[in-house]
C-alpha cells in the first residue's frame, strides 16, 4: 500500500543542516498557531499528524505481562537485524517494564492513550541509570507529567498510520508553554 498522507515522505537526511537554535520562549509562538483543539479536528482536515493540548491530563503507568515484554524484545531483535550492509549493527533495546499512558479530553472527547514517544522510556532508563529505584523513577515521571508539565503547559503530537487512519496514537509530549489571548493573537501574525 503506497502510503498518500500528506504528512509522510522520505527524510533526504543528508539535506538536514543545524542553523541554529530556537529560543525557548519562542516555541510557543511557532507552534501554538499549528494547536487545534481535537483529535476529531485533524481527521476532519484529513492530517494524519497534529497537535493537541489536552485538557486535564493525568500521566499513569501499568507493568506489561512477562508475554508482552518477551514479544516486545522479539520485535526489537528483528528491528535491529533491519539494517543495510552500510548502517553499522544495531543493538536490539531492553524494552521498559511499563506502559505509559495518559488520560485526557480534547475539546470534543475524552481519551486513553498509550505513550508511543520513545522519549518517555529514555526517561524511565535515565532514571534507573541515576541509581533510582523504579518505584522512585516512576514518582519522578508522574510528578514530571501530572504536575510541572500540567502547570506549566504541553501538548501532544498525534497521529497515525496509513494501515489504520482512524486509529489515532500518543506519538510525543511536548512542554510548551500556554499562550495568554494577546499573545495568540501576535503569534498568529507570523
């Protein structure tokens, strides 16, 4: 199946240049005008790939099954056999003992979803990599997501897959910071 969404193509990685960094109180300025306010808003624009702030977000985690984690290594092994005889070996990953999830609404729906971002289970092993126990590690991302996060401002990157375009995934969570309605109205003049 030839994938059609708009927001997919091939990556010409070696056209990618570092310029320079953006400022972080500049983020939300770029970013809040690409915001909608529902998963069911970037279907009904036909995007495959949009951002959302969620509304009243709570971070949980529950401990995969022995049989989740063994086929989750499987698949993880099999990845990192993938590569070309240029790309240097990969080395299949330990997957995290946990699921992470997050309940929210969006301005039309309530939703459970599963934390796809590989930058939450980079969290959890930084954590455990620190010392900190896993019970520790976990209080630490559910204070992280549930309390600075939540006070400060985030958004989460959706999307989903050619194959299944009605299923909608956690792909990234973003702190960014809550624009006041002045300042919406400035950032949309860009």
């Amino acid at each position: 199946m030839r994938d059609k969404r708009a927001e997919s193509c091939n990556v010409e990685e070696d056209s990618i240049e570092i310029v320079g960094a953006m400022p972080s109180k500049e983020q939300s300025r770029f970013l809040d005008p690409l915001v909608l306010p529902s998963v069911a808003e970037i279907e009904r624009r036909r995007q495959s790939l949009g951002l959302i702030r969620p509304r009243e977000p709570r971070f949980f985690y529950k401990r995969k099954s022995p049989v989740e984690l063994a086929e989750e290594k499987a698949a993880y092994v099999r990845a990192a056999r993938q590569g070309s005889l240029l790309d240097n070996a990969l080395e299949a990953l330990d997957p995290t003992p946990y699921k992470f999830k997050f309940q929210f609404s969006d301005a039309e729906h309530p939703h459970i979803y599963t934390n796809g971002d590989w930058e939450a289970h980079a969290m959890f092993y930084n954590g455990r990599r620190r010392g900190q126990s896993e019970a520790e590690v976990l209080e630490w991302m559910e204070h992280t997501f549930n309390v600075e996060y939540r006070a400060k401002g985030m958004v989460f990157a959706v999307g989903n897959q050619a194959k299944r375009p009605h299923v909608w995934q956690l792909l990234g969570v973003i702190r960014l910071n809550e624009l006041s309605e002045t300042e919406k109205a400035q950032a949309s003049l860009f």
